[in-house]
C-alpha cells in the first residue's frame, strides 16, 4: 500500500502471474498480450464514435469496437488487424487522439503460486503463524458487528481467478449469492446492470459461469473462507464470509471488468444502505506480471482508488522471484494506490522465502504462502485438498484478514463502512500494517513485518477499551443507593470469580464473572440485602486475586 493516490484515478465515483517461472535472463520478457487489442479510456467529454473514426486513421480502417469493458469509468476494448499495422506504433498513435485518456494493450496475467515441494503436507500451521485463532475466540467472520445482532451486514470477499470450484464441500457453504436474482433466465432481475450474475460473475462471457474450476482458483479461495468448525477438511481465514467468485479474469479486460463489477456493487449498497448490492469489503489477486512498471498499465492500476472510493480493499500478490520491485517493477505491487495492500511469501515461521520479491516502497507485508493446505479441485471437479505455495498463497491470508476484522464485535471500528467507507476502509487497512509481526527478513518492505490478525485484534480492543494488562479493579462506582457497578481488567478472557466478604472474612456474595474483549462492561451488584457497613469485594481466579474495600450506607 502506497499512501498516495494515483493521477489516473477513474471516473467511477464522482489485475498479472498465474504459476510464475522464476527463471530470468537479463532482457526481461514481454507479457504475452491479446493480439490486436488494446484498452482505452476516453474523457468524460469525448465522443465514442469520433474517436472510433480517429482511431481507424491510425489503424488504416481496420479498428473497430470489441466490447465496453467498464462503462462507469468510460473504458473500451478496440480490435485491430496486426497484418495491416504495426501494433506498438498504432498504440503510441492512440495515446496521442484528443478524447483519450490513457490506452494500453490487453495483457495477459499468470497465477503466482509454486509447486509445492511436500504434497502431503496437512497442518494448517500458516494460521497460527497470523493469529487467525486468537480472532476466532472472538468473530469467525460472516457479519459486520452491530449492537442490534439482526441488523448486521454479510460481509463479502471477491476473489478474482480463471475459475474456482465452488461445488467443493468446503467452500459451497460460503458461496455468495444475489438473491435479489433468478438464475438463466437471460434477465437482469435486479437491475444492478448485469444478467444473470446469480452465485459469481463471469468476467469473460457476462452470468454467473465459474470458469474453469481451476485448482488454483480453489485453493486460494479455500484459504480466504473454507468453511470453518464443519467438522470437514480445513478451514479458511474465515469461516462464515461469503465468497464472490469472479471467473474468467485472465486479461486485462476482464480484470478491469472484474473490479468494476465489484465497485458498482459497493457503490450500490452504500446508496441504499444495504437494500441493494453487496457488502463487499476487499478483493484477492493472486495473479500479476514480472517486471512491468506501474505506468504501463495505467488503466489496471486507476481501479484500486476507483473501488476504494467505495470502501473496498484489494489485495495483490507481487513476483514470486527475489527481485526489487521498485527497481525492476511488477503488476500490480507498484500500483501506488493506498486502497491496495501488496503481499509477499513467508515460510511458516513468518521468515521471507527466497523466491518473492521486495520493496521498501512497493511491498507492504509478508504471509505465509509456503506449501499452505487447503481446498484443491485435482481433476474434472474432483473436490480434495492439498498444498499451494508461493504469492498466490500467501495473498489470499491478507485479503482473509480484512474481512474477519469487519466482523469484529466492536462497532466503533466499523460503524461507518456505509456512510464513510474511505475512512473505514482506510482504518482496517492501518490496523494490519501498523501491527504486522516485526521480522527481520521481512525489512525490505513498508512494514518491515508479517501478517498477525492476532496484533491486529488487539489494537481493536484498544479502541473498544477492551484492554488486558494486569489483573486489578479499576472503579467501583455507586449509581444507586444499593447499586454497585465495578469496573474492572483482566490479563486474559477467560471467567474470573467475583466475591463480597464482610470483614470478619464471611462470604456474602459469590458469582462467576466474564470479561468482554471489546467494550468495558461492569460487574453490577446490588447490595440491597448487606447491613450497612463496610466490606471487601474480589476479583480472582485460581491464586491471584485482588480486592478493595467499599462502605455500604
């Protein structure tokens, strides 16, 4: 994350490695591209058809209209015959027209994982490494915290792949669906400008297609939000948010087409306070391109302040390669939106593997991606389970995170996701960078530092003065006659003791006491039935016990 925004930011408001080779030779290779393609955004003032008939003069009348990939930001896809033109000379020509704000060719991405080296391998211990079981005592995910429990949002992580096996018994408990859709019925019933995107969205083809069902797009999605607590297979960061799966995302056309899909529905759901759209909080790219500079891909980069605009956090995978980003480049780690959160690899004890690349700039924290088990589709749907390593690993841990931290029950950290979603995005952002786990491997990155929802918790509680420390009571205040309220903190959350003796040392009153880990909430004890006088109160558990005296009048 970069906190600075971009100069191409879109008119919205007002992604690439799949299985990257590590191998280089001193020439860096040129990402493979849609032949006679390119993406052009035009200014809000320009003509489509004007710049069509400029755009055929350069093109020696072979241009045409291929497709509006996102009209929002007033972005199209242009075909052209490569035998009648030299490609990077049409493009530099196009750059120049009047009406064109930024054109680039449609590149194509790659996934960013490793074979992994154990495929055996089956403890979860990446999870322990990021605290997610310190988080799971208190939110599991699914909900965005609200005093009034049947008021809350579903929260919804949007996880960009070639295809995902959502049919997997592990992840289709979680799968998002638009209700307010009937499925193949070739309309768009809830008028959100899409046909037919009932259980995901296809990026390439429009419905609600699942692409592929690759492995990797299983396996990644399976680490954002595997069910959890299903007695079955593993569990995922999450165990109850809904997964949105946005298939198909393999060009750059479809990426762009991908992250408008998901800032139209945020945008939607703030305007309406959740009657229409979908409450979705961060997105996964576990994709990218080998040293490709930030400026080359303009139109790819603009989409992270676009959908940030609307409360969205993405998150991306850099090279799996031991190279400086800042200096070679990546896509899309060197985007400079504060909106994305730019992820490296991690071994299990949180220290950076050899092949990821780094930055001080560019890369913000690391995550465990090394040979993580998780949810796998080996074969023609064959649902199993099995290790995926390298960035696209280790991505998915951060975009897990920041969903599971909008369910946390403290409604001061997130009480403002619709009505301010750039402030409440921006919060949860801070709250994992600014509590990563410090690692000496890791210092070539804006954090210095790994994944540790755990840390990230407790900063929370902090805001919600749930704070832990040593075992003492703070106040005891007197709010009736006979009425005590005692305020109290505690070094852990389990159930303490609360006792009231007379001084002859007589117990008068014994109950069981349990700390609550995000707001400050009293003992109260009515002391309607002790003679007056003066007694102790106690807070302990096991040998540890404090006390204070109190008069009752």
């Amino acid at each position: 994350m970069k906190r600075y925004l971009l100069p191409f930011a879109l008119l919205f408001l007002l992604h690439v490695s799949f299985a990257q080779n590590t191998d280089r030779s001193d020439t860096p290779v040129q990402p493979e591209r849609r032949p006679g393609e390119i993406l052009v955004q035009l200014s809000r003032s320009a003509n489509l058809q004007n710049v069509l008939s400029v755009l055929n003069e350069a093109g020696r009348g072979t241009v045409r209209l291929g497709r509006a990939v996102a009209p929002d930001w007033n972005i199209f896809l242009f075909q052209f015959d490569e035998n009648q033109v030299v490609a990077t000379e049409f493009l530099a020509n196009a750059r120049r027209i009047p009406g064109i704000q930024s054109a680039q060719f449609n590149h194509r991405v790659a996934e960013r994982s490793l074979e992994p080296n154990d495929p055996e391998w089956w403890r979860q211990d990446d999870m322990t490494l990021i605290g997610a079981n310190e988080v799971w005592q208190s939110a599991t995910g699914g909900v965005m915290y609200t005093r009034d429990s049947n008021k809350g949002d579903t929260i919804v992580a949007a996880v960009l792949e070639k295809g995902i096996l959502l049919s997997h018994p592990d992840l289709a408990p979680n799968r998002w669906y638009n209700w307010g859709e009937i499925p193949d019925n070739n309309i768009d019933d809830d008028n959100n400008g899409y046909v037919d995107d009932f259980g995901g969205w296809d990026a390439r083809n429009d419905g609600d297609g699942t692409g592929n069902n690759n492995n990797h797009g299983t396996a990644v999605t399976g680490i954002v939000g595997a069910k959890g607590n299903n007695s079955q297979g593993v569990t995922g960061v999450n165990w109850n948010v809904k997964l949105l799966g946005i298939s198909n995302v393999e060009f750059e056309s479809e990426i762009i087409a991908a992250y408008n899909y998901t800032g139209k529905a945020r945008r939607l759901y703030n305007q309406t306070n959740g009657a229409k759209g979908f409450f979705i909080v961060a997105t996964n790219a576990s994709f990218g391109l080998n040293e490709e500079k930030a400026e080359d891909h303009p139109l790819w980069c603009a989409v992270y302040d676009s959908i940030g605009q609307v409360g969205i956090l993405s998150v991306g995978a850099t090279s799996n390669a031991n190279v400086n980003v800042d200096v070679v480049g990546d896509m899309p780690t060197t985007c400079t939106s504060e909106f994305l959160i730019t992820v490296n690899n991690t071994n299990k004890l949180g220290s950076k593997m050899p092949s990821t690349g780094y930055g001080d700039i560019s890369i913000d924290l690391g995550a465990p991606g090394n040979e993580t088990y998780t949810t796998a589709n080996l074969g023609a749907n064959n649902p199993s389970y099995a290790t995926l390593g390298g960035t696209s690993a280790a991505t998915p841990h951060v975009t897990g995170a920041v969903a599971l931290l909008y369910s946390l029950p403290c409604d001061l950290f997130t009480q403002d996701a619709l009505s301010n979603p750039v402030a409440c995005a921006r919060r949860v952002r801070d709250v994992i960078l600014d509590n990563v786990e410090i690692e000496t491997t890791l210092e070539r990155s804006t954090t210095g530092g790994y994944l540790h929802i755990g840390n990230s918790m407790k900063a929370v509680q902090e805001l919600c003065e749930g704070l832990t420390g040593e075992l003492s009571i703070l106040e005891v205040r007197t709010v009736a006659r006979n009425s005590f309220e005692i305020f109290y903190r505690t070094p852990t959350f389990e159930k303490y003791t609360f006792r009231v003796f007379n001084m002859l040392g007589q117990l008068m009153h014994e109950e069981e006491v349990q700390p609550q880990q995000f707001e400050p909430q009293p003992i109260k004890y009515d002391a309607k039935d002790l003679p007056a006088g003066v007694y102790v109160m106690s807070i302990g558990r096991n040998k540890t016990v404090v006390s204070r005296k109190f008069p009752k009048f």
